[in-house]
C-alpha cells in the first residue's frame, strides 16, 4: 500500500511541479424528488468552515443566475446560514462557484486544492457545510466534519432528511 | 405611574394625556434581510400587544429614514389608517438603513390658584409662558424617546448614532439576531454608555398564548445587556431611563425612551 502512494505521489510531483501533492476534495450531492403541486428547484450553497466557524471556502452555489434584473439574488439570503457566514459579503455571480439550480437527482462536484474555489489548505479541522432552501418549501443544513489533510482516500456522508438527500464527500490525499 | 414609554406614546400621538393608558409604540418591517434591492413595507402602530393592530396608527411626520451613506430617503405610499400607518422603502444602498422617530419635549401639570390642575405642553420656552405666577405645585419633565428599526441590504452596515437621549449601539448588529447566539447590545445616554438601564424584550404573538413572555434585563457597569433569544421571530425592545440631566432649568426631571423591533432569524 505504502509503495503504490509513494510511487503515486512521485508521479503527481514529476506533473504539476508542486513540491507536495494538492489534495481534493469529491462531492455527490443528492436532491430528492419530492411530490409536491408546485415544485421549484432549490437554491443550494456549499461551503467549508474553519474551526472556529470562519469561512475557507465557497465551494458552489446554485441559483436562479439567469433571470432578469438579477431577481435571482433575492432569495439567496434564504440560505440564512451561508448568508451570515458569507453570502452577504459576496457579489454574485462568481466564476467557478455559482451555476444554476439543478433538478432532483444526484450532482457530482470535484475540487482540486490549489484550484479555484477551492484554495491551499492549512491542516486542521474543517466542516463542509451544505444548505438547501427551496421555493415554497423549506430548508435543511448538512455537516459533515472532516481532517485535513487526509492521509488516506476518505469517505464520509450526511444524511438530509427533507432538502437534501444522500450527501457523500470523499477526500483524496 | 410615568413611563416614559408612556409619555413617549403620549407625544407620538399628539395628546397631553399623562398617566394614560399604557401603550406600545412600534415600527414593524416586512423583511430586515435582504440580498437584493427590494420593497420593504413597515407598519407603524400604537397598541397594546405586540404585534397587533388594536389602538391607534403612529404617526410618520417625525420619521427619517437614514440610508448606509448617511443620506436621508423619504418613505413611499405614506399612509395613516385607524389602526396603523403603514410606508414602504426600497433599500438600493448595500448596509443598514435606520427607520427612526424622535420626539422631544416638554410635558408638565401644576396647580392653578383655584386648586385646579393644568397640563402643561411643548417646548421649553412655550412651557415656561404657560405657567402663571401664582402656580403651585409645578413638575415639568423633559422627554427624548427615539423609535427605531433597521433593514440591512446585503452585508450589514455600522449603525449612526445621534449621542443624544438614550439609544441602543451595537456589540451584535440589530440585523444579525439568531436564535441560539447570545447578542450584546450597549445602551448609551447622550452618547456614553450607562449602567442600571432597564431594558425588556417581548416576542412577537401575544394574542396566540397566555402568558407575555418577556425578557427584563439591565445593563451592567459597562452599559451592556446580553440575551439568547428563545424564539424567532419579531421582537419589541423597551428600554427607560430618568435623569436631571433636563437642557432647560424649569424641567426638574428628564425620562428617555428607546423602543426597536428587531428580527430574529431561526
């Protein structure tokens, strides 16, 4: 095991050039399908948190992007928490973050550090926040802790129980 | 009793009545946060439960809307009903908009020479002709109270203070309120903080419970209250405080007033 991620990790260093190897980060992302009479796409903000609750990283947010007058914007302060914590500092759109909303089913998303959004790093805790505020419905808040960086290929998931289905995030040494 | 929420209620209506029924003043916004320029709409209302309609509208002559960069916004579709006023405002300015109405003045009572008491209103100086030579028993109060609310577009910004009568200054902004997160706000009286102020706060949906369920506190030696808030919602902060610190020598005694709704987010 050992030989294959130092031989893994020379060949990484002999492409990018980095004197250590960037991690990354995979993110699946399920929105359920939901019955409802009037159904709207959720608005959707993937963050990461320090420690001490500050903000590392934007990851993505999706939402109404291409409406007239930027009418999108309104209801992006229903994601109350990414609001506080970063939202309401920020000037959307941001390239490599938001993109519009996406329909029920489950999203793939890939990060490479060092790669905008996602930056360097620093080792310690960190939380990836994912929050789901949908039209005419509610919201939901998922967490899921992890270390960085990850000294193995690690995989963790959250559960949503009403916005947000199966969360799985897996990080790459 | 005097409160000088009482008194302020009393001057915001218009009406010499001291002692009067006690009655809530209150501003009340559609939205406090907001991540887009859009219309927001405030009701203005005298009442005896918060939030509820069932007194009489507040007057809107003495409110100035203040926008982040100080200038002064005039409100849209003014309007005074039988039970409230009722404007609305669209924040174009990224920060923190104060809606705030002032009322100073000069409230009193002294006995005539027939024994027969008089009330006394206005301003200083029109006090001071109002009361003969032969009056007795003359009590003249002196009253600043301020209304407030605040609607923030986009990243809050630090709030104007006026350094006169009582106010409330942020450690927490008044936009910034959850559920959860203790909030620290710093009461000032003509622009120093101040110790031993009462203040109390009352949720939102009084007619939908029994008991009022309000928060007292007081400020400590540094002027600051903290509080958790249990519920979200809207809720009506009062906060009072008599001095002699009166600007004219015939008012023995000043009352402050301070009253701001305040939004808390789940």
């Amino acid at each position: 095991m050992t030989s294959t991620v130092s031989r893994f990790t020379v060949a990484l260093t002999a492409v990018a050039g980095l004197p250590a190897v960037a991690g990354g980060l995979n993110l699946g992302v399920e929105l359920p399908r939901l019955e409802v009479a009037e159904y709207h796409r959720p608005y959707v903000a993937v963050w990461l948190e320090r420690a001490d609750g500050t903000v590392a990283a934007n990851l993505s947010v999706w939402y109404e992007v291409k409406k007239r007058d930027a009418e999108g914007a309104k209801w992006l302060k229903d994601m109350r928490q990414w609001w506080r914590r970063t939202g309401r500092e920020l000037s959307v759109p941001i390239d490599g973050v938001t993109q519009p909303t996406k329909p029920a089913g489950k999203h793939a998303l890939s990060f490479s550090e060092g790669s905008n959004p996602l930056p360097k790093l620093e080792p310690g805790q960190y939380k990836l926040q994912i929050e789901a505020a949908r039209e005419v419905g509610g919201r939901e808040l998922l967490s899921i802790p992890f270390e960085w960086p990850a000294k193995q290929a690690t995989s963790l998931s959250a559960q949503g129980k009403t916005e947000l289905g199966e969360i799985k995030l897996e990080l790459k040494p | 009793m005097f409160s000088a929420t009482r008194i302020a209620a009393a001057l915001a209506l218009g009406c010499a009545a001291i002692g009067a029924q006690a009655h809530s003043v209150w501003m009340k916004p559609s939205s406090t946060v907001l991540s887009k320029a859009d219309w927001v709409t405030v009701d203005a209302a005298v009442s005896n439960d918060m939030f509820f309609f069932n007194h009489r509208p507040l007057g809107l002559d003495k409110l100035v809307i203040t926008a982040p960069d100080g200038s002064t916004v005039e409100p849209k579709n003014a309007h005074k009903g039988e039970l409230r006023s009722v404007f609305d405002l669209k924040p174009e300015q990224a920060g923190t908009y104060q809606l705030a109405i002032v009322n100073s003045g000069v409230m009193g009572s002294y006995k005539d020479s027939a024994g027969q008491m008089k009330r006394l209103r206005g301003s200083a100086d029109e006090i001071a002709k109002q009361i003969p030579a032969d009056a007795k028993e003359v009590r003249v109060a002196e009253s600043i109270s301020r209304i407030e609310t605040f609607v923030t577009m986009g990243k809050p910004s630090p709030l104007r203070l006026s350094g006169k009568g009582l106010e409330l200054v942020p450690v927490t902004h008044p936009n910034d309120l959850v559920t959860g997160e203790e909030a620290t706000f710093t009461f000032h009286v003509d622009g120093k903080p101040a110790a031993d102020v009462e203040v109390v706060l009352v949720p939102d949906g009084k007619r939908y419970r029994d008991a009022v369920n309000e928060i007292k506190l007081k400020t400590d030696a540094q002027g600051q209250v903290k509080v958790k808030f249990p519920t979200a919602g809207m809720y009506w902060l009062d906060a009072d405080v008599k001095d002699d610190k009166t600007s004219t020598p015939i008012a023995k005694e000043r009352r402050l007033a301070y009253v701001a709704t305040l939004e808390v987010l789940p």
